[in-house]
C-alpha cells in the first residue's frame, strides 16, 4: 500500500546510484508508518495536512491523489484536514490546498 509513495523523482537516481542510502530511506519510512496505534490512512491524512501547513504545491497533489487512490479518501475528509491547516496555519496555505483540491476532483 506504501510503498513508493514518499518517493520524489530523485528517489529514482539515488536507487540506482547510492543503494545504501535508498535502502536508509526505506527502513525510515516503514519506521515511521508503522500503524501501531495509528492506521496508515489517519497518518496519510496527517501527511497531507503537513505539507498543506508547508504550502507544498507538488506534495499536496501528492498526498491527495494518494489518499484518494489508496484509502478512497473523500473530499470531505480532506476538507476536514485542511479545516485543521486554515485553524493552524492560516488561510494561504488553506487557500492552495482547495484549489488543489478542486483541481484533481473537478
């Protein structure tokens, strides 16, 4: 289910180039995604919050088709998301993350 999905396109290069720290990245995203006391798509959901509080173009896109692709994440779960973003992070990044939203389900 996660796997490759925090990958960016350099991720590609360091694979054939450096395994040794491809392999690091791995062992640190099975770490950090564990679903222990949280299911993989409460912490996909989480990601995508972050990267919206960032303002993260690319990622945002990311993590919203993801989620929806992955875990059939709703709109409205992620409008939930990015109500938290507007509360902590204010209306610009709130702002982006909609219009990007409104992009990929439009």
């Amino acid at each position: 289910m996660k796997e490759d999905v925090f990958y960016g396109k350099g991720m590609a290069h360091v694979k054939k180039d450096y395994l040794d720290l491809y392999d690091a990245v791995v062992t640190l995203n099975e770490a950090a995604y564990t679903g222990k006391s949280l299911d993989y798509k409460t912490q996909k959901l989480i990601a995508l919050g972050i990267t919206a509080a960032n303002s993260d173009d690319r990622a945002m896109k990311k993590q919203m088709m993801s989620a929806m692709r992955e875990f059939d994440v709703t709109k409205d779960e992620i409008v939930d998301v990015l109500r938290v973003v507007l509360l902590t992070s204010g209306n610009p990044p709130f702002v982006k993350a909609m219009k990007i939203l409104y992009e990929i389900v439009d």
